[in-house]
C-alpha cells in the first residue's frame, strides 16, 4: 500500500510539474531553472542542488571560473522564481491539490498538498436600524431608498415621546420600509452578481460557451490516460507520464495482442484499449483545452462494417469513424486532434463513444492547456530523446513517420543558437503523418543540415551530391532541392510555407522522395495560424 501511495503522489507532483511548466512557457529561463530543481528534488538528488550546479548546468556558466561571491546568477534568477511560484499559487493555481514552492534561502523546492475544498463566507449581518442611514445596504437601494431612511428618521425624531400610539404606528412604518429596503437592496445586488459573473464568463471563455461551475475535484491537466489499463503510470519518449483508465462508464478493456505498431515512437499507448459503447466524464476547470484521441486498427473481419461515432458534450466530434480508412491500414498508429474543447455547464467534459455500425474502440487520450482558437505547436526532433530549444520550447522524440532511418553519431552543426535540433537525422525515402485539427492552416518549418557529405580534397562532393523532393499533401513543396548548395556541410538550414491545408482526415503528409542519394530532415515544426 505504501509504494502504491508513494507511486501516486510523485504522479501527482510530476503532473503539476507539468502544468507550471506550462505557465511559465513565457519564461524560459524561470521554466528551465525551475524543471532542473524539481527533477533533481523528485529523484532524491538535493545534494546536487547548490548555486554551482544551478549557474554551470542551467545558466551556462564556466565550471572552472564560475565563483559565486561575484556571479549572483543563481541567487537572482531564484529569488525571481521563488515570487514567481507564490504568485501563481495565490492566484491561477489558487484551487491546485500540490503546490511547488521554494522555501527561503534554499534552492530546494517542496511539493505540498493542500485542502481546495470550498469554504463558505459568513453571511453579513444585518444593519441595525441607527446604521441604516449609512451602509452600504442603504447604497444598494439607491436614492430613493436613503430618502425613505431619512424621512423615517425625521419622524422618529419629531415625534413626541408620550404618544404612544402614534409611536407604535410609527415604528410600524419604519418596519416595513426596513423589510422593502432588504428586498429591493437584495434584488440590486443578484443584479450586480450576477452582471459580474456574465463579465467574468465572458472575458475567461470563448462565445457560446455554458461553462459556470468548476468541479472541486478538477483533474490536473496535461491529463493523460491510457484506457483500458490499470497499473502503475507509464512514461513516453519524451517524459511524460500516462495514467491508469478512469473517469470512465461502460465498455470493457483489453489487451491488445503484441503486433507492431507503425507511425509511432511510444507503442506502449496502443497495448490496451476500451471497446463497447462508452463514455468519459472528466471534470475539468472552466477554460480552453486540447483534446487528443489515440486509436489503432486491427484486420477487420469485414472493412466496410467498422464504423462508430466519438461526441463532446452532445456534439460530434467524429461521425462514422472508421479507424483503419484514417490510418491507411491496420496496426497503423492514429490520432486525432480537436482544439477549443471546453468543459459542458456542469464543469465536466463528457465524451461519448457510441457504436454506429460496429463497437467503438479507444487505446488512450490525453487532455492538454488549449490556446483558444489554436492548436499547440507541433515539435518534432528526429532523434530518440526529447530537445529544448533556447527558448524554452520541448521538441518531442521523432514520431508519425514511416520507413527511413535515423543517424547514430551526432554531428556538430553550425550558424544556429540550436545545434542540438540538428544534431540527427531522418534520411531514406520515407513519409510523416503529423495530425492537426481539420479547422486550421498552418505554418510548416523544415530544418535541414548536411550532416553526412563533407567537402574533401578531390572535389567529388559539393553541389548535386543529394537532391531530393518534399510534397505535402501530394503538393511540391521543394523540388531539386541542394542543401549543399544553400548553406554547405554542417550548416544548419530552414525552409518555411505557409498556409498549409491539413487532409480530410485531419494529417500533414509530408513525403520526401530521393532523387539523388538520400532525402534527409532534422526537425520539423508545425504551427497553427488561426488567431
């Protein structure tokens, strides 16, 4: 019981690891400085964080001449983080369960848990009557209301002490003008709450949207579950981690038998699925997310008859999906991508899969911070680990290709602040199938190097030692194209279109095609130019 524990609540602070991450994208230095404290934190390793490690490792600083009595780098750049963190957690993170801080005059930060249940305010007392006159209750009746209060002072002061009855009448009167200024004082302010709380709705969600309520116990998001399974969490190429199934109703999970899985670097999303009719209800904070959904197609019986529907909150997302026609075949990886998910009225996102022709099928999805009206960039580096760029940016570990090969030895490129994007290389003939969301155009980037022909004394290589050709959805993009010829040996290069229509089925299909040698790529970069 203990490890399970202990298991679930370093998923817990990984997770929100990710989501400050997130938050501090605009930021890069803080992001880097603040994901080499906590890894090290989280694997027991405190004994590496000290201000050498954080100015050597993090801010580049020379490990023979660096001296902290003169170089506050270190002791800057985490006091910035350390306000940073207090910041978020007393205003965006305010409902978070795990809190990252970083304690005074330490570089060691602490993952702490804390109760975000609700707590209901006390109700304001009442104004008693020789206060009426100058509330804020009084305010909120408005003029007309201040001068009813007056004049029952007025009378209560001119009247005469030892006529009783008309003393009795008279507190009579004021009693029921003390009961119409609490209605009609009560009635402006639902009008003022509820004014507001249109203006906050308005400025946080897009038009159109029901959202009101935030469920108290909203999933940390990135969220990422692997449906049909329940185990320990598992973790991608490029770190992050994957859940057990849950939020789920109905259907049944399996495991799927062990075939090889194209167009993906992590097969282990496709070793289980949920099948039947079923849905999830996963409750999620009011905002903007994006929604990712991982399938893959086995041999069918009968091709034609494979057919189911995928809906968010009641409208659809997919409409006889039919897996292996969106794939180009079975044991083909597929994913599809929707932007500007947002959680129903009732703070829950709810996903229904539903048989049209045949049962649904689903092997993992995954729920990201959305950026409203577009999707996240894509970052692809054609190399086995994952990349950050100097701005901060994660490229993910090679994914969605299809045939070719990957360089073993890295080579050393120049003319980019990124020589570590163009380190490797994808070379051959062979394809990649990035998915995006149907709805946008995007902008392609291309990152080239000529990483294996290097010039020597006899002259045989130099320009028209490779030419190759890109197409992206069967349209040339580049033709004869020489990177030699543009930028030489060990150079990095970019080529840039824009505009860029994605299939039907919701896919960039770039296609690199040999003319002589091989075609070659280093990085790819996807982003959406919807605004």
């Amino acid at each position: 019981m203990t490890q399970v524990a202990d298991s679930n609540s370093t998923c817990s602070e990984r997770a929100e690891l990710e989501v400050m991450l997130s938050a501090l994208a605009r930021n890069p230095r803080l992001a880097k400085l603040l994901k080499f404290l906590a890894e090290r934190a989280l694997q027991g390793k405190t004994e590496e964080i000290n201000e050498y490690t954080i100015a050597t490792e993090v801010f580049d600083r020379s490990k023979t001449t660096f001296d902290g009595s003169t170089d506050s780098i270190a002791r800057v750049e985490t006091f910035r983080l350390r306000k940073k963190l207090k910041e978020y957690y007393e205003t965006e993170g305010k409902d978070h369960a795990v809190v990252i801080s970083l304690p005074g005059r330490s570089y060691v930060p602490e993952f702490t848990r804390r109760d975000v249940s609700l707590q209901l305010s006390a109700p304001a007392p009442i104004p008693q009557a020789n206060e009426l006159r100058d509330s804020s209750f009084v305010e909120l009746g408005g003029e007309g209301s201040k001068h009813l209060a007056e004049a029952a002072f007025k009378m209560t002061r001119h009247t005469g002490p030892n006529n009783r009855r008309k003393q009795i009448l008279l507190y009579g009167a004021i009693a029921i003008i003390l009961v119409f200024l609490l209605i009609l004082g009560a009635f402006r302010l639902v009008l003022r709450i509820r004014s507001a709380q249109s203006e906050n709705t308005a400025a946080v969600n897009p038009p159109n949207s029901t959202q009101s309520v935030t469920p108290a116990n909203a999933a940390h998001v990135p969220l990422r579950l692997l449906a049909g399974y329940q185990g320990s969490p598992k973790i991608d190429s490029a770190g992050a981690y994957w859940q057990a199934d849950r939020y789920f109703s109905g259907g049944a999970a399996f495991e799927r038998p062990h075939l090889p899985v194209a167009r993906t670097s992590d097969p282990m999303l496709f070793e289980h699925w949920r099948t039947g009719d079923f849905s999830y209800d996963i409750p999620l904070a009011v905002g903007t997310y994006e929604l990712h959904l991982f399938f893959v197609g086995s041999a069918p019986e009968e091709f034609n008859t494979q057919f189911f529907d995928v809906s968010a909150n009641g409208s659809l997302l997919l409409k006889a999906f039919n897996i292996n026609a969106d794939a180009l075949g079975p044991n083909i990886a597929d994913e599809k991508v929707f932007k500007d998910i947002h959680p129903d009225k009732d703070g829950y996102l709810h996903l229904k899969f539903s048989t049209e022709r045949s049962s649904p099928e689903l092997n993992a999805l995954e729920i990201l911070p959305g950026i409203p009206h577009r999707q996240q960039p894509v970052r692809l580096v054609m190399q086995p680990t994952a990349v950050t760029d100097h701005n901060g940016n994660l490229w993910h570990p090679d994914n969605y290709f299809a045939s070719g090969a990957v360089s073993d030895q890295p080579r050393l490129v120049s003319g980019t602040p990124d020589p570590n994007l163009y380190a490797f290389e994808r070379y051959g003939h062979f394809t990649y199938s990035i998915p995006v969301d149907t709805r946008g155009r995007y902008t392609l980037v291309l990152h080239f190097a000529e990483l294996y022909w290097v010039p020597d004394a006899s002259g045989s290589v130099g320009v028209g030692t490779r030419l190759f050709r890109v197409y992206c959805n069967g349209s040339t993009l580049l033709d004869n194209f020489d990177i030699f010829k543009e930028a030489g040996s060990q150079h990095a290069l970019t080529r840039t279109f824009y505009h860029l229509r994605p299939s039907a089925e919701g896919k960039l299909d770039l296609t690199f095609d040999p003319i002589v040698n091989y075609a070659t790529i280093s990085a790819i970069e996807v982003i959406d130019e919807s605004e």
